[in-house]
C-alpha cells in the first residue's frame, strides 16, 4: 500500500551508535528524541539498544508508547498542568519553567509515593520556552522549597523558534548559571544540556563547552545532519527513511494555469513561472502529509512543484525515466516532511 515510509533499522542503529560514541569520548550523554516518528516501538528501541541513556519525547502519549522501554525517560515540553498526572507516571524526568507547574508535579509526585526529577530551561535568547537568566536565581530559591520534586539539571533550547546559533557564549553562560544553582542551593546536578541536534557541530569542532555533560539529539540521528547550518554529517547516513508514493496521473499540460488567480487552497496566491508544456505527474500524497518544501525526490532530474491537501504535484518533463500511471517515485525527506508524515495515519510505515 502506497505511499509508504521505509524505515531502514540498521541505519537508524548505525546513526545513534556513532553519534553515542562521539558524545560518550567528550563527556556528553545522548537523549534520542522519538518525536519525530511518534516514538514507533522498535525505532525507540533500536535507539536504546544503540546506546542512547534517555528517550526524550514532547507528548506524554508517545512516552506512554515506550512504557516498557527499560531506559530513563523525559518529557520535553513544558508539561501542561492538566497532564501532571500522567507526566509522573510515565516519565522520570521533565522540563520546566513554571513555578505553579512545579507545585502541582511536586503534589503529584507526594500523592504518587515518588520524587519527580525536573530540568529548568533557561531562556539564552531564543525567545522559546525557558527562565530569563536574571530571573534563575528566584525562581530557584522557590522551586527548591517544593516537596515531592527535584532539580537535578539545566538545559537550553535554541535555534527551533528564533533560529539563534549555539555557540560558546550561550552555552558558557548555560554552564556558569547552573554552576552558580547548583553552589548556591546545593543541588544535585545529573543533566547540564546544551541543546539539540544544532549543537552537534560544535561537539564536532570540539566547541562544545566544558560542563554540558548532555545533547539531544532527533534530526542528527534521524536524518544524519546538524541543524545549525544543515549540513550531512560524514560518517552518518541521510537515507533511514524513505517515502514512496503512487502516481494517479501522468499527462501533458501547461506549466501555467489558465485564468484569473486568485487564492489556493490555502489561502495564498501562488505564482508560476512559464515553461511551456511540461510532463506532469500526480502522487497521492498532499499536505497533509507532507510538505511539499521539504520533499526531495531521489530522482534529481524532477522537481516538486506543489501540493494541495490530497495531491502533489511533480514535473517529471526531464527525467530519463518512463514513468507510469501506477508507478512510485520515492523521496528523501527534510525535516518537516518526516514529521508530518510519519505522523499522518494515511501514510503506512514499514520497518525493514
């Protein structure tokens, strides 16, 4: 059944083994983000099985998925305060930044017989999620009052919202301000993380600086490249998953529609560029599914022109082969499309 994402397992354990022994010589344990791909039952534990010390996910649902998982698990988005039940129970460790949520966990966690272990974010300019800096020290000083709930590390997020590049400042200044908690409040501190796959060139470059002792890491396991600057990481592989999907037309026609334009289906107004008669092809997949921007075919000789919600577009005018009307063309994925496809209950997912 089409379409269809392959997942290579080998290559999947292969990408996580090295990137663990890489972490491991500079100090620096793993947690595999399972988000992605919906924390799947045999990817999180080829991860596992790979080394990985965390699974780390942002829906308390897909941790819930990994229950049986023998591994320590946290939530990584800031857990909503309907939900502190279920994040004491399935999850070990969480990430936080407010201090009422923290109540709550920490009455959760009384009532449940356990100590939940949290990570307070702090915000180095992201503009995410996070405690400004000169606002740690107070918020410390209450949230080592609360019963039921521990501190045991620091963490920062950068580059998924304001795009700010890791770098030896903000993650210094990371360091010295958990440094500065853990001397002043005397915690204990397990976890000090410098954020995610974006960081990695640093850790390559042997940047990172001294005192994160943690990454996260979902793109560079997933799709073998650092996010900073989108680089392939040599050494890890870009092809763990493969999408393929089916051709349902395959005709001739103008590169630009005829009459007056006004919006798609998605509110936009979209401009076309006129190549004259082109060799269209549609696979039945769409956005939502897929985004069409992220969608790189294997073939390099077609290129995607678009998508509406149940269709894509493909110009397949160059291409040495003789597509098909039934025939599939198959893709590599960036980021997006992974998500939303292997999110998509339309798109089967196969394990090889």
């Amino acid at each position: 059944m089409y379409p269809r994402v392959e997942i290579d397992l080998k290559k999947l354990k292969e990408n996580t083994s090295f990137l663990v022994k890489l972490c491991k010589e500079n100090g620096v344990s793993v947690m595999g983000v399972t988000k992605c791909f919906c924390a799947l039952y045999d990817l999180a534990k080829a991860m596992v099985d790979s080394g990985v010390e965390y699974i780390a996910d942002s829906r308390i649902e897909n941790l819930i998925k990994v229950k049986d998982l023998n591994v320590k698990k946290v939530l990584l988005r800031i857990p909503m305060q309907s939900e502190v039940e279920q994040v004491v129970t399935y999850a070990d460790y969480s990430q936080n930044s407010e201090l009422e949520t923290l109540k709550l966990l920490g009455l959760e966690a009384i009532k449940q017989g356990k100590i939940h272990k949290v990570i307070l974010m702090v915000d180095l300019g992201d503009l995410r999620e996070g405690i400004w800096p000169t606002d740690v020290d107070s918020f410390v000083k209450e949230a080592v009052k609360i019963e039921g709930i521990k501190i045991v590390g620091f963490g920062v997020n950068l580059t998924c919202y304001g795009g700010v590049i890791p770098d030896e400042e903000n993650l210094g200044k990371l360091v010295e301000i958990a440094k500065n908690m853990q001397d002043k409040y005397n915690l204990e501190l397990e976890i000090i993380s410098g954020g995610n796959s974006s960081s990695l060139y640093l850790l390559l470059q042997g940047r990172l600086p001294k005192g994160i002792n943690n990454l996260r890491f979902g793109e560079a396991l997933l799709l073998g490249r650092e996010t900073a600057f989108g680089n392939f990481v040599e050494g890890l592989h870009r092809d763990v998953f493969t999408l393929k999907a089916e051709i349902i037309e395959l005709k001739d026609k103008p590169s630009v529609p005829i009459g007056n334009i006004g919006m798609d289906a998605f509110g936009q107004k979209p401009y076309f560029e006129d190549k004259g008669i082109m060799k269209r092809a549609i696979v039945a997949i769409g956005r939502q599914d897929i985004d069409p921007n992220t969608l790189i075919p294997i073939d390099k000789d077609i290129t995607v022109l678009g998508a509406s919600s149940d269709h894509t577009i493909l110009d397949v005018t160059q291409s040495k082969r003789n597509y098909k009307v039934g025939d599939t063309i198959e893709f590599f994925m960036e980021y997006g499309s992974l998500l939303k496809s292997m999110t998509s209950e339309y798109v089967k997912k196969v394990i090889k």
